[in-house]
C-alpha cells in the first residue's frame, strides 16, 4: 500500500518550504565533546573514551516535519479515551507551523486514511480539526494494518528532500485481528508507539518502537490526558536538527585495540578487523545527546620514552535540509608515559557509568519479573539503588530521577498482577528512555524527565494549560520563542579543577610528565656515585699498600664504606634503569639514600680530619668521596621530591 498525493508546496507559499540554517555554519549544529584520562601508561592497559554528540540549542533552523498520526479507535476507547486523543491531536495541530505536513490515520477492523500529508495552514488546521472531531470508536484492535497504512504514507511521498518523517502509533488494548505488527519492517522511518491505559499490549508496541531507527515506546497511565505525553515527542520532532546522524571511531594501527562501544541499542557496523566502529543514530534534536562508551585496550610502549599518542581518529556526519555534513576528523590523545595510576574518572562519565548499570539492573530486574519471581526482582532493584547510593550523592539531579525510578519500579514489582498491568509497561518505557537516551512518558509522573530538552519542558508547560482551557491561544511552532544558542558545555557544579571535561582540545598533561627526566637524572647521579665510590676505594687501597695505612682504623672505616656505597649505587642504577624499560618495577626507598649520605659524609670527614698526615693519594680519595656524597645527596632531594609529589 502506497500514496503518492501529499502537497508538495502549501497552499500560501509560492515554493517549498522555507530554507533554513547557512551552509557553513551546518557543522556547528551537532557539537562533539571527548572525556577520557589525558596521561596513560607506557605499560598495556585499558582506558575508556566517552563521545558525546550534542544538538546545537537553538531551534530556529529546523527540518519540516512530516508526521504520520495513527490513532486507535478500537470499541475499548469509546467515551473518555476516545474525548482524550481528540484533545490531543488538537494540540498538535494547533503547535504545527505551514512549514510541516500531518497525515490522519485510525485503525479498528481496518485502517482508514483520512488525508494525504498536508501542510498545516490555517485553512488545512480547520479541515484537520473536523476530521479529528468526527472520531467515533469501534470494532477490534487492527494494529498491524494501521501500522502498514501510516508507511505506505510515508513511503509515497514525492516531497522528502529536506523532511523529518515519523510516525507516532497509539493503542489501549491487544492486537487481535491480522496477524502480528511486529512483523511489519520500519526500514528507518522512527515509529514512536504510545500504550494508553492498563490493558494495551505493551510487548507488542514496545517491539514496534525498538524495530525502527530511533522510535521510542511510552507508556500513558489510565487516568493522564494524552495532550502531555503527544506534547513531549513533539517537543522533539519539531526541534530536529540533524537526521542520518553517524558516528565513527577509528583505531590508530600500533596504538590501540577498540574492544566495545556501547551506545545502547543503536545499531552499529564493524570492520572485520574491528579496526573500525560506525554507530547510526537517526536522528537528533534541539540539544539532545548521544554518548558513546569507547572501551580501549593500548598496546605497551615500554621501549619509547614519554609521547603524546594518537589512540584513536573520531568523525561524525549528519543531513540537514537534505545537505551532507561531515565534521573534521578528531584525534583522541593521552600521554604515554611512566607509572601512571589512572585519575578518578570525570564526574560526567562516573554519572553515564551510574546510569547504564541502572538500566542494566532494571533490565534483569524485569526479566525476573517476567518469570514471576518477584522477590528476586525486588532484590535486584534494591541492589540497583545501592549501586546509586555509592556512585551518585544527593545533590546530582541525574541521581534523583535514577532514585525515583527505582521507586515507582519496586512499587509496582509488589505483585504479580500489579506487575502485568502496570509495571511491565512502566519498565518498558524507561528501558527504551536509557537505551534510546531520549526522553519516553512514564504512566503517570512527571519527576523523572530523563534527557527532556528544554523545548519539552516547554511544550509540557503549553499541554498542562491547554488540558485546563483548550480555549487558550497555543503559540506554533513557529511562534514559539526561540531557545537560547548555547555554543559552550554550562559551567559545571563546584568541583575540583580536573572535572572540566576537554571540548575537542588537546589533553591537560599532569604535573608529572617530566618523570622520564627525573629518572634519567637520577640514573646519572647513581652511575657518578658509583663511579667515585668505586675510585675512592681504589686510591685509599692502593695508598695503604707496603705502608703501615691499614693500621689505621679511620681510613679502614672510610674505604669499607666507599666499597658499600659502590656496590649500593650499582644496585639501584640497574635498578633504575629496569624502571626505564619495565615501568612496573618497584619504587626506590628515600631512607637508604639519606643512611648512606650520612655515613659517606662521616667516615670521609673522618678520614679528612683525622690526626694522621695523608700523602696525594688519600686526599684525592676524600674529594671523590665527598663528590659521591653530593651525588647521593641530590638522588635523596629528587627521591623526596617525588615522595610529597604522590600525597599532595
């Protein structure tokens, strides 16, 4: 089934639809923002890169939308339901601009399509608002034909050069005639389902809405008007900045090994060497995120002295106004180098941690639920809190909404028949809110508003006032003031310097990068110690042969311990220089060098100051060994140096 009648100009203008957004300014629209540690070791090691692609916050440049409605008027929505979905659809006429096409499509036995896509004018608001009130509800639930109808819809279209196309599909009760909707393929039309009332068939409309690109599934509590949850999808739809939105990540060969990317249920494509990852997002809207978990194995360095090393090579690429977009490759850098203990994560990346396992916990929470095993169901719930109690504190808005999930999911996790009427759906809804990172309807609260853009926040203010006087005046999408451009990431909470994330910028390099020249420094100080120890012992030896020397117990005392301070410094130069190839090898001690200063320093002092007249060759011996000392000595400043360096 197809249609090919949609308008192709509105009936006022004199050509399509109003050109929006300059062409050099198209890349700004969708801006990327990298988190992950800026220093690494030179040993292997795993490191996490979090991507976030963010929609510019203006929604003034705007695709048209193309918006398929296709409504349930079964028998069960006959009286209130039926009065609540009339109102809605109202609404949205009232928020559409002429810059938008809407097409009406009900289903019972059969579907029915009540109007080609049109372009919302006055005129066509009129003769769209007559169909809507002339809805009566009947026969059974046709849900799969309805679904076939709204894509035949959008299938047909001679005008889509520049359009966001999605279908929104509402029900309150099971499919029971002609087969089953979730055979029905969406291709990458976005179908957003809506389950209206306990008795829908959230498993049905759940797989319809995870089938397509982007869709979503919402879950409407019996006694909540429809006008606030059409008012939310809405709030996005007519905010889309971006479609066929991608993201690539690329290994750097010889650096690293992509391991995972997590980003949900998007669907993504590998190469066969998984030297490269493509994520496909559909669409975006006015400021909403899509982040992206890179997870990372680099490969040892333990050869190369310190560097800034490529990692990875990240590039995006959206449509607007059916124009191709392609940002500039970015690297992803970190600093190789000695022993590095990782930093704490950045607290937006502990925060998209949290909030994955949640949903991950909520995820097996259902499944036993599913297998009527409510107690253990509860038990993973209350392990998922715990979780977030450690993770997240009070005062993180992100951890609050998290809490109140949980809440209302143990709630309705109580009893098995609560559970089928109202949990399944509840669960339903957020998992595809967590795996879609977009904004779903939770039956009937408003407190938790999981990545709801300003727009929706907007619309749910218009939708609460329209509920109350469907007489009140609603502004268009057109008429609505413009959201402020935010070109920059807010600043963030107080928070300790290291938390500002790197917003496509070169890494902050530590105050211990120059460790390599440290050590190499110490290296040298160890080799010169044992090189004068070494000589001093030599001379003071060759100075007390034939000669009554060895009878002196002073110049006994400073040649043994010349002879130890040799043997010591040739121990931790080895040492140090295993440190240079083996990062991982053991710290060196502060008290030892300190110790042996100490003796150097007394038995050549001794040795100098003694009673007995020294020939050339013994005063030779104490200038080495007083050289030694000050080799030892600037080993033990560097060696503390490091030490008040690790516990500041």
């Amino acid at each position: 089934m197809s249609y090919n009648d949609d308008e192709q100009t509105a009936p006022t203008n004199t050509g399509p639809a109003r050109p929006m957004g300059i062409t050099g300014q198209l890349v700004k629209k969708v801006l990327l923002t990298k988190y992950h540690n800026p220093v690494a070791s030179l040993a292997p090691n795993d490191q996490e890169v979090m991507l976030e692609l963010k929609g510019s916050s203006s929604s003034t440049d705007r695709a048209g939308l193309d918006l398929v409605a296709v409504i349930d008027v079964s028998g069960s929505m006959e009286g209130d339901e039926i009065n609540k979905v009339k109102a809605a659809l109202i609404f949205i006429i009232r928020k559409l601009s002429d810059l938008d096409r809407l097409s009406i499509v009900t289903f019972s036995d059969m579907a029915t399509r009540h109007c080609p896509l049109r372009f919302v004018t006055e005129v066509a608001q009129a003769e769209l608002t007559a169909i809507v009130d002339g809805l009566r509800a009947y026969g059974v639930t046709n849900i799969k034909h309805g679904l076939e109808t709204g894509l035949g819809v959008v299938d047909g279209r001679r005008l889509t050069a520049g359009r966001a196309v999605n279908i929104m599909l509402m029900s309150d009760g099971m499919q029971n005639v002609d087969g089953d909707a979730r055979a029905v393929q969406t291709k990458n039309v976005p179908v957003h389902t809506f389950g209206f009332g306990a008795d829908h068939d959230s498993t049905v409309l759940e797989a319809i809405a995870r089938n397509s690109l982007g869709g979503t599934f919402n879950y409407v509590a019996n006694n909540v008007n429809l006008t606030k949850p059409f008012s939310q999808l809405l709030g996005g739809l007519l905010t889309t900045i971006a479609q066929d939105l991608e993201l690539t990540v690329t290994r750097i060969q010889g650096e690293a090994t992509i391991k995972t990317v997590d980003a949900g249920t998007y669907p993504q494509t590998t190469t066969s060497d998984r030297g490269s990852v493509t994520v496909r997002f559909g669409t975006l809207y006015s400021a909403e995120v899509r982040r992206v978990i890179v997870y990372l194995a680099l490969d040892g360095k333990t050869a190369s002295p310190p560097y800034d090393a490529n990692v990875v090579m990240v590039q995006y690429r959206f449509t607007f106004q059916d124009q191709q977009v392609t940002s500039n490759t970015d690297l992803v850098v970190m600093h190789r180098t000695w022993p590095y203990d990782d930093a704490a994560r950045k607290p937006q990346v502990e925060t998209e941690l949290a909030r994955r396992q949640h949903a991950d916990l909520i995820r097996a929470a259902r499944a036993m639920a599913e297998g009527k095993n409510m107690e253990n169901a509860r038990d993973k719930l209350d392990e998922a809190l715990k979780a977030l109690e450690d993770k997240l504190d009070q005062t993180n808005p992100i951890g609050d909404m998290l809490r109140e999930e949980n809440r209302e999911l143990r709630r309705l996790m109580e009893k098995q028949n609560l559970y089928d009427k109202e949990g399944r759906p509840y669960a339903a809804s957020s998992l595809a809110s967590h795996d879609r990172q977009r904004f779903t309807t939770r039956g009937d609260t408003d407190s938790v508003r999981l990545f709801a853009t300003p727009r929706m926040d907007t619309y749910l203010k218009q939708a609460k006032q329209f509920d109350e006087n469907p007489q009140v005046p609603v502004p268009s999408a057109a008429e609505d003031v413009p959201e402020p451009e935010v070109t920059e990431e807010p600043p963030p909470p107080p928070s300790p310097p290291s938390a500002e994330p790197e917003v496509i910028q070169a890494p902050e390099v530590p105050r211990d990068v120059a460790a390599g020249d440290k050590r190499t420094l110490s290296v040298a100080l160890r080799v010169a110690t044992a090189v004068f120890s070494l000589a001093a012992f030599a001379i003071m030896n060759t100075a007390g042969a034939g000669d009554p020397y060895r009878s002196y117990e002073l110049y006994r005392y400073a040649e043994g311990v010349n002879l130890v301070v040799f043997i010591y410094s040739t121990l931790q130069a080895v040492g140090e220089i295993r440190r240079l190839v083996w990062p991982r090898s053991t710290s060196r001690s502060l008290s030892s060098y300190g110790i042996l200063a100490y003796v150097l320093m007394s038995a050549s002092s001794m040795a100098a100051f003694g009673h007995d007249t020294l020939n050339q060759k013994i005063i030779d011996a104490v200038w080495l060994s007083f050289l030694g000392l000050l080799a030892l000595a600037a080993n033990a400043l560097i060696s503390m140096n490091n030490l008040f360096r690790r516990t500041v």
